[in-house]
C-alpha cells in the first residue's frame, strides 16, 4: 500500500512541476506551507492529465533525453547514447492544484507489486500486459466522458469487452515525438512515423522511459508511468508494435488538441514502483 500523499509527488513528477491539493490546503500543515509556492496556480484534472504531462516534458531534461533514445530505436540504432541536445532546456515548473475526491478512485487501486502473471489478458482485443511489480493508484474516469464503455466491464476477466479500448503505457509526448520524427530524422523505404503522443503496450518498455523521484514524506525512490486506454481508432502502431503514435498535426490548435487527446488517449491509472 502506497500512500496517496506520494501520488500526489508523483503527479508532480510527471507534469514537471509542485502538485498539492485542495484537501492538502485546507489542513493547517498545508495553509503554513501556501507561501512556498511562487507564482499562478493552474488546475489540475483528469481531462487535463496528459496534456499537462505533455507541456511538462517540454521543459525536462529527463524528457529530452529519453526521447533521443527513441530515435534511435526507430531508426534501428538499438537505443544509442543520446548525443547532446540542440537546443537549451529550460527547467521550468508548474504549481498545480486539484481536487483528490474529483481526481482518485480507491476502489480501483490495486497492489500488482508482488504479482506474478499466469494467465494472458486481452483487453480491447489487444494483449494486456498487466503493470507487475507496479501499485496502481485509480482515477476517477467514470462518467467524465461520453459514457464508460471505453474501459470494459466494472467485472475485470482475462477476456475483452464489446467496444472496450485496448491499455498503453504514456511514453514521450508530441515535442518529443516532432524531435524524433521531424527535422531529425529521415524513415526509411515502408517507413511512415509522425508528430504525435507516444505510449506502448509494454510496461517493460516504459519503465525505461519512466521519470524518477524521491519522496520528501519517507525518502524512498520511485517510478511513475501512467495507464491509458487507446482508441483503435486514432492509433498507428510502429516498431513491432512497441510504440502506439496518436497523430497531433503541425498547426493544431490548443483546442483541436485537447478534443483530440480526449476522444484518443485516456489516462485511468498512476503507476508507481519503489526503485
């Protein structure tokens, strides 16, 4: 059992930036420690997940670096060291505000820390490889938007449901993507990779790219990854079916994207293992 105050580090590290929320403030340890946030609060929600981890990778070293080691896998490489970045990264940090009974669902936690798999799952008609040795932290994604037969039945087997999406594992995000894909990089015959929002079935895979953090409530080191859902529809596969690439064209507006991302890729769990 993880404790929900380091989810809330943990958001913090993949959206680059101080996550509290409003449960948090209105606690006198939280109101004594308002004044360390400098600058505009912006809010933070389930619709807003991915696009907020999105610009946050913008401004991460981390990021920048990782989505160099994807170029080289996609341009058969094997993942060579990254070469130094071509341009400055600048650590910019967001403070971000949400509200946990709006944000987490508990009942759809779940411990896969010490799970070994047995059995193969299908959902959305695609393999299920289940986050083992991960805990999950549930977000509440219910009825937030156009209906819930995205995510299956509320009943979890080893088979899919009629309509349901198949899971990915959030990997880089459309900066990195256009950094992979654009002016770097030339496919090659049969090739066709694009701007996009990159996840991958693999949880193993997305470990490698997972950002880090130590938590300032009992010091341990953790991962974070988050778990989508990906709608077949919006979905290109690439490299042996490692990366899942929802296109977002050059030129799309702020809400072009944000409906795109919407009706494509949603999160509906937070990862975290103890590194």
């Amino acid at each position: 059992m993880v404790d929900r105050s380091i989810a809330l580090e943990a958001l913090g590290a993949l959206c680059t930036g101080n996550v509290s929320s409003v449960q948090e403030q209105a606690s006198p340890a939280g109101l004594s420690r308002t004044n360390l946030h400098v600058g505009p609060r912006q809010n933070l929600s389930i619709k807003l997940l991915i696009p907020t981890v999105i610009d946050g990778d913008e401004h991460c070293q981390v990021s920048r670096s990782c989505f160099y080691h994807i170029k080289s896998i996609l341009e058969s490489r094997g993942g060579a060291a990254s070469p130094a970045l071509d341009e400055k990264v600048v650590d910019i940090k967001k403070n971000l505000i949400m509200d946990e009974e709006e944000f987490f669902a508990p009942q759809y936690n779940y411990d896969f820390t010490k799970l070994t798999e047995t059995e193969t799952y299908w959902r959305g008609g695609e393999k299920y490889e289940r986050p083992c040795g991960w805990y999950r932290f549930g977000l509440k994604v219910l009825d937030k938007y156009c209906g819930n037969t995205w995510l299956g039945t509320t009943y979890r087997g080893t088979q899919s449901s009629p309509g349901e999406w198949p899971v990915s594992y959030h990997g880089t995000s459309k900066k990195g993507a256009g950094g992979i894909i654009g002016d770097h990089y030339e496919p090659g015959p049969g090739q066709v990779y694009g701007r996009g929002i990159y996840s991958t079935p693999d949880i193993s895979e997305a470990n490698r790219y997972a950002k880090t953090f130590t938590s300032s409530k009992n010091g341990k080191t953790y991962k974070v990854v988050l778990q989508n859902r990906i709608n077949p529809e919006y979905r290109k596969k690439y490299n042996n079916d490692l990366y899942w690439l929802v296109p977002i064209p050059k030129g799309t507006s702020e809400a072009e994207e944000q409906e795109m991302v919407e009706r494509a890729i949603r999160p509906y769990g937070l990862l975290l293992k103890e590194v």
